[in-house]
C-alpha cells in the first residue's frame, strides 16, 4: 500500500519543508531536502513503498524549458513550444537532473529494508501536453490541436520524450530505485485512435527499452480514466502492473485481463477527504473486488491538500485489518 502524492501539502511536516526550500523546483533539486520529505510519510503511516519526491515536469527544465510552479495556479512552463523549437530540441541533459540522482541514493540508504522504493516519470502525452500548453489545462485544447495541425513537429517532440523518458528511467534505476511508474495522467482525454498513438506506442516503447536495458526494474503504467481502452493498452504494454484511475470497474478489469496481472488503485481521493463511513465503504468495495487475487491499495489519483491525517490513518488501518 502507498498513495499518489503521499509527500505533501496535507503534512504539516511536508509545508515546513516546503516553505524552507524556497521555491518547488528548489525542492525538487535540494537532495536532502528531497529526501526528507520522500521518507516523512514512510515515518508517519509506516507505507509499503517511498515515491521519490520530485515532479513530471524536471524533464522539460531538463530538456532546456523554462518550469515555474505559481504558488494557487499549478505549474508554468516557457516559451511555449512551437513547430521549428521542436526541431532544436533534446537530447534530454541528464546533469541537470544529477540532483534528483544524489536524492535517489539518499533516501536509499535511509529507507527501510522492507520499503520498496519507486522512480517515476510523466508519459510523453501528458508531459507534452504542459510543454506545449504552457500550463495546466482542463482539456488539453492547446495540444490536441498542435498534434493536428503540426503532425510531424508532434511526432518529433514523442519521440524526443520517449528517448528522455528511457534515459532518465534507467539513470533513476542506477541510483538505486526498484520500479518506476509512468503516470499518463491525461490519456482519458485522447479519442480511440489517437490514443493508440500517443499513449500505447510511446510508453510501450519506453517500457520495451527498459525491459531489455533494466531486466530486474519492475514497471508500474498509469493510463488514467481510459475506460475500455485499457485492454488495448495492456495488451500491448508489458508492465508488472497497471494502475486504475477511479472510474474503472477493478471486477470487469479483472476478467478481462490475463490472470497474474497486478492491478493498483483505486480509491477515490474524495473519499479520504470525507472519511468515515463513505471510506470505509469504498475500501470495502475495493477489498471485495480484489478477492484475494494480487494488488497494490492505492488512490485513483493524488492525495488533496485538504485530506485529513486522521483520515489516512483509517484508511491504513483498514487496509491492514483482515
Ligand atoms: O507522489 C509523490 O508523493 C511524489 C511526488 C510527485 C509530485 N508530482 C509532487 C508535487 C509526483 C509523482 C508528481 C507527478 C505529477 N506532477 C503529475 C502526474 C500525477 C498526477 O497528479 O496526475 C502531474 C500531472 C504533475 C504536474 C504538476 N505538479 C501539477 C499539475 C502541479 C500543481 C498541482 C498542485 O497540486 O499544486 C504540480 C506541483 C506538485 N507536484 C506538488 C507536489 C507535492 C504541489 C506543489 C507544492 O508543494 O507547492
């Protein structure tokens, strides 16, 4: 069992962190700043594994863009891509990253032996979404009508975020991670045929690199809320586990994929919010559709800033209880 976000604003211990480091990237390339906040919810709820403390979007400042993170409005990246940017672009310079590198081997050594420890990156459609949007955005008007208009410059600007993802998914695995999970956070919003596109082939080939390049790395895949489209990703994605956004049925997903698949999710994070006995409930439904077959409890997206403590502390009880 872990959560989505599980270092964050809801830790009282987290904000003070925070609030010493400056700004979010700060954070993000302090090592041991870093680390202290990826081990704090370790500490606390005694989790089954640590997710590194950092962002999907080092990998644009990586790749030469400009990422600011506005304190109530999400992140801000600049300029904005256009076509003929995209053809000067990559590859990634991984030594910008060398930071989250050193943070890597910190939390390692500190980790508990029993803790797994978890490396990430954004897919390359969700990451391109905020490299050519220049900011979060509710449906992704800015890129899908870039991947229309400038076909080509779009391919490019995959194939660059597929090469980078490898690059810096292997480098996360030399400094002493156990799995990766890549989060396509925005894949629900993609039509069928684009989504075999620019969410199956890029993390397919992503995973392929790793598979043959890392044998022992293991590969959590995070196509969010794509329904009926997670068959044709599974089919074609060799990961050791998928993970469920909130909408899908763990039950139908489960009769439809091939025995032996680890599923992870999928708790409403607004159910830890409200507590009580609309959690207890859902864990219970989660509990009942699992039905002994493997899993990893976790939320079908990121913990709120608003979640109580008290809240996660019932749920990890009754996640633990038999
Ligand atoms: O899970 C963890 O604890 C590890 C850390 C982690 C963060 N972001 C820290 C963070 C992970 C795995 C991410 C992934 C991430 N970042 C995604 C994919 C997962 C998802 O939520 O869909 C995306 C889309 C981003 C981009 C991003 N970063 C946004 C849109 C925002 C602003 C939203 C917000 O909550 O403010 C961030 C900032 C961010 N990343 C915060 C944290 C803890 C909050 C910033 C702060 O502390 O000021």
């Amino acid at each position: 069992m872990w959560l989505m976000r599980q270092a964050g604003r809801y830790l009282p211990e987290y904000r003070e962190v925070r609030a010493r480091a400056g700004s979010f990237l700060d954070l993000c390339f302090s090592p041991r700043l870093a680390a202290e906040v990826t081990l704090q919810p370790i500490r606390r709820f005694g989790f089954d594994a640590a997710i590194l403390f950092s962002d999907i979007l080092v990998v644009p400042h990586a790749l030469g863009q400009r990422v600011t993170f506005e304190e109530g409005s999400g992140p801000r990246l600049s300029p904005v891509l256009d076509a003929s940017a995209i053809f000067g672009l990559g590859p990634i310079n991984l030594t910008k990253l060398d930071p989250v590198f050193e943070a890597i081997e910190l939390i390692k050594s500190a980790l508990p032996s029993e803790t797994a420890f978890i490396g990430f990156c954004g897919a390359p459609w969700t990451v391109a979404s905020y490299m050519i949007g220049g900011e979060g955005s509710r449906d992704l008007t800015a890129v899908r009508m870039f991947a229309f208009r400038y076909p080509q410059a779009f391919e490019r600007l995959m194939d660059v975020l597929v090469d980078s993802s490898i690059e810096y998914l292997l480098a996360q695995a030399q400094a002493g991670v156990e799995a990766v999970q890549i989060f396509d956070s925005w894949a629900g919003i993609l039509p069928s045929d684009q989504f075999a596109k620019w969410c199956i082939e890029p993390v397919a080939r992503i995973v392929d690199a790793l598979r043959e390049r890392a044998p022992g790395l293991r590969i959590i895949s995070f196509p969010r809320q794509v329904g009926s489209n997670l068959l044709q990703f599974s089919a074609r994605v060799r990961s050791d586990c998928l993970a469920l956004g909130t909408s899908e049925c763990i039950s139908v997903v489960r009769s439809q994929l091939a025995s032996g698949s680890v599923l992870q999710g999928n708790l409403d994070p607004l159910a830890l919010i409200a507590g009580g006995a609309a959690l207890e409930e859902s864990v219970r439904r989660i509990r009942c559709e699992f039905n002994g077959a493997p899993y990893i409890f976790n939320l079908g997206h990121g913990i709120l800033p608003e979640t109580p403590i008290a809240h996660v502390e019932q749920l990890v009880r009754l996640v633990r209880s038999k």
